[in-house]
C-alpha cells in the first residue's frame, strides 16, 4: 500500500473514531492536510495526527510545554553535539593543540575576523538599550560584563582599541581575549581573537584545541543570560521569525538587500531541515525562478512589515513589536515554573489571536488561529537554528575553521559558510529535528491513547500504537524517537 494509502486510512481511522466518542465531530476531507502525499515530511505528519486529534489546543499544548519546559533539553542536547562535531573536525583521531599564533603571546596575530562575517543578521547594528534592542539581547545593562555573548560583542565593538575577556561571567575563567580594530567601513572592522589556553608557563598550558571548544561552547547560552526565563527570548524569537517584526520597526529597519541574505538563508536551511537525506549537494544552495520570485515576494513583504498567509485569499498579517515588548513585561514578573507556563500560554493566545484578528469571517479567524501554531512548530528548529548562525557561535566556528582551513582563510556570506561547514549544520538540525518530533510524538500518542481507551481496550490501543509506529517508520523517523512509543 503507498505511503499516501496509508496515511489516509490512519486519518480516515481517527475521524471514526472521534465520531464514535462524544463530542468529536467528523473532519473535514482528509486530504485537506498538508501531509497527505507520499512526501517524507514526518513533522507535518505528526502535527496532522494532533490536529485531527483534538484540533488546535493540542498544538496549542505542545507550544507551551516545549517553550516553558524543554529549552534547556534542547540547549544542552544542542550544545553535546557542537562538541562532538568539532572535535571531528579538528582531531582528525589526534588530540590537536592550540596553535602558536592563536596563542595570547607577543609576536601572535590571533584569529583576525570582519564583523560582517560573523554577524549575518545585523543585529550588531541594533543598540541594546532601545526598546527593540532588549527584544533581541539579555543582560544588558553590565554592557562588556554581560552574560550574553552577543551583547558583549555588542558593547565590546563600541569601544576600539581595548581589550576584554569573555569566559569569567559563566564559565569562572576567562577563554578568550578580543579587541576590536575600527579601520574603515564596516566590511573592514576586525575582531582579533587570542587565548591563554596552551600557553607555556601559564594557568591553562595543558590546554588543547578541544578543550578550548568545549570550554569556549559551555560559556555560552543558547537562549540568552543564564538563569533567566528562556520563554521571553524564545518569544521574541517567535515574532521575529514568524512576523519579521524587528526587522521592520522603524528603528531598525533593515535593507532590503540585508533582507535577501536572510530570505535566502531560510530557504537554504529549510531545505535541509525538511530533508531526510544526509547527503547535502549544491542543488540546497541553488535558487529556480519560483524560488527566486518567492524570495523577492518576501523580502518585499517583511520590509513592510507584513507577512501573507493563505486563505481564500491572501491575508496580510502585521504584528508590531509592541506585544512583544509587553509580554516581556508581564514574563518578567513571574518567578515560578507553573505562573511562567499560564503565562506563556496566554501570550501565545495573544499573538495566535493577533494574527486572527485580521482575518474577515469567524470560520477564517480560527483556521487563520490553527495556522499560527502549526508554522510555529514547523518553524522551531529554523528558529533554533538562526541561534546556531549568530555571532555567538558563528565566532567559535570561523575560529575552528581558520585553524582547519589556514590563518585567514573565510568564507563569502551565510550560505558559503553553511556550504564549507555542510556536515555540522546538518547533524545539529538532525538533534534538534529528533528532540521536536520526539515531543510531537509522546504527545500525539498521549491523545490517541486517550481516544482510544474511551472505546477500546488495552490491547487496541497498543494495535493503535503499532499503527502509528509503522506510519512513521516509513518517514524516516528515527529509531530511537520510535523507541519512544513503547514506553508511552
């Protein structure tokens, strides 16, 4: 039986049984989802199973237990594979040291590196202290002492000549010292990086280049200053994906050419998150004529401020940044775990209701809702991702890449680099792919289970959970995510 057969008759399975359950209405033709086809999408396939579970509350759930409750899963998880994957790449089964002329000795140069290539985004350009500046940076107000690397890069940059170090604000030690050379336009201003680490005589002479990656990976934080809530980051970061809301403001307001780097950056990486293949050639880095018009459409759209989403017709959609500076408001009162998720749950109705809001008819309103938490979770591993491609990391790989690669060598842009470092970015998105669809999945289960023990007895619902497991087997879900099932 195809794929698409079988995908239909699990759809087909569920909609009976709703309606044999009361207060479960019959769905609508099933091949209205998106994942009804013979394509291999196992996350649109799971967030399908959900909507014709219970519809958009599930998803709606799922939302607020991974934003409250799973960054850290995921920062740690995310954070493991750096280091396995850099250690690859530098090792070659060795154990390399740190070379002489990174070294903070007299007479090294260091890591020389423009600004314009570790920072694909701009957002160097945004001062923290503006309200739009707070929805992008944490820990700002000690500027150079901040726990953020972004925002010490931020306020390191503003102040040519002197040198800091990064590492003691979160790590106890300093990892690296940076100063910032203004000499010339912006392609030309340089950060120069050294390190202590294998320095004879010194504290850290036992230092190797891995050590110096693990070390220089664990003082960073993937969603902002340590110990404060991860939901107002992951929040804003939300907004901005989804909306382009801070990219638009009217402080920001960011070029439309620096908007087509970041179009055509979304469509890279969502060609390797969707695909299940490990294998990443050059047809990932090259755009059709439909692809080159959809990106021109969006650019054009997110330098307005809109984004368009299809219903009847096209919907523009704007939300302001705003709501999101006063659900930051509101999250910074919370101190608690069970006040943050209530409170994470209601703003992300706000925005959900936001977007309906521009919808015409009641029925629109609702699929224009629904629509709100599904490309939000088909979205939260390129949200995570752009974490990956920030200055923060981004720092530590060019790093990684001129000790690979030679003294100055670099790269031509975001795609470039993600083209040069193919195999990091594909297994990072893969560990973050494996942790949504694992969460999808218990989730998804936790519901059929309940659907399925109002009718049924024990043993059909494990022939319930079998079925499933036999769908997602044919969408390359991985073993260890089906694994899962089995103690649901």
């Amino acid at each position: 039986m195809a794929i698409v057969d079988q995908k239909r008759k699990v759809f087909g399975s569920i909609g009976a049984l709703n309606v044999l359950n009361d207060g479960f209405p019959k769905l609508p033709n099933f091949d209205s989802f998106s994942s009804v086809n013979n394509g291999n999408d196992s996350t649109q396939f799971l967030i399908d199973l959900l909507n014709s579970l219970v519809g958009f509350e599930a998803l709606k759930d799922y939302v607020v237990d991974t934003i409250t409750y799973r960054l850290d899963q995921v920062e740690d998880a995310v954070k493991d594979g750096l280091k396995r994957e850099l250690k690859e790449m530098v090792s070659c089964s060795i154990n390399p040291s740190v070379p002489i002329w990174f070294q903070d000795v007299a007479g090294s140069t260091g890591v020389e590196i423009p600004v314009s290539k570790i920072d694909f985004f701009d957002i160097m350009k945004i001062n923290p202290n503006t309200t739009n500046g707070g929805l992008i940076y944490t820990n700002v107000p000690p500027e150079k002492d901040s726990s953020d690397f972004n925002t010490y890069l931020n306020y390191k940059i503003q102040d040519p000549g002197s040198t800091e170090s990064w590492g003691d604000a979160t790590f106890g030690n300093d990892i690296v010292k940076i100063v910032f050379d203004d000499v010339g336009n912006t392609e030309n201003n340089i950060l120069t990086f050294k390190t202590n680490y294998g320095v004879q005589g010194g504290p850290f002479a036992d230092k190797k280049l891995t050590d110096f990656n693990n070390d220089f990976i664990d003082s960073l934080t993937l969603f902002g200053e340590p110990g404060s809530l991860n939901s107002a980051t992951m929040i804003n970061l939300i907004i901005e994906e989804l909306f382009g809301s801070i990219s638009a403001s009217s402080s920001v307001k960011k070029s439309k050419t620096q908007l087509k780097k970041e179009a055509e950056l979304r469509h890279v990486m969502d060609c390797i998150i969707e695909s299940e293949n490990d294998v990443i050639d050059d047809s990932f880095f090259t755009f059709d004529n439909p692809t080159i018009g959809a990106i021109g459409r969006e650019v054009e759209n997110r330098s307005r401020g809109i984004v368009e989403l299809q219903t009847c017709e096209n919907l523009a959609v704007q939300i302001n940044t705003a709501l999101a500076s006063e659900i930051n408001s509101e999250l910074d009162q919370v101190n608690n775990k069970s006040d943050e998720a209530k409170k994470v749950e209601e703003s992300i109705d706000a925005i959900a209701d936001a977007q309906a809001s521009f919808a015409q008819s009641d029925v629109d309103k609702i699929t224009v809702k629904t629509n709100f938490f599904v490309e939000l979770i088909k979205k939260f591993t390129r949200i995570i991702m752009n974490l990956i491609v920030s200055p923060k990391f981004i720092s530590l790989f060019i790093i990684n890449h001129q000790i690979i690669y030679g003294q100055g060598s670099s790269y031509d842009g975001v795609i470039d680099f993600i083209k040069k470092n193919k195999k990091l970015i594909k297994n990072i998105v893969k560990i973050i792919r494996n942790i949504i669809l694992s969460l999808l999945l218990k989730l998804a289960l936790k519901y059929l289970s309940i659907r399925l023990r109002q009718k049924f007895a024990d043993d059909e619902i494990e022939k319930g959970k079998n079925y499933i497991s036999i769908i997602l087997s044919y969408l390359s879900v991985p073993p260890e995510v089906l694994a899962q099932i089995r103690t649901i």
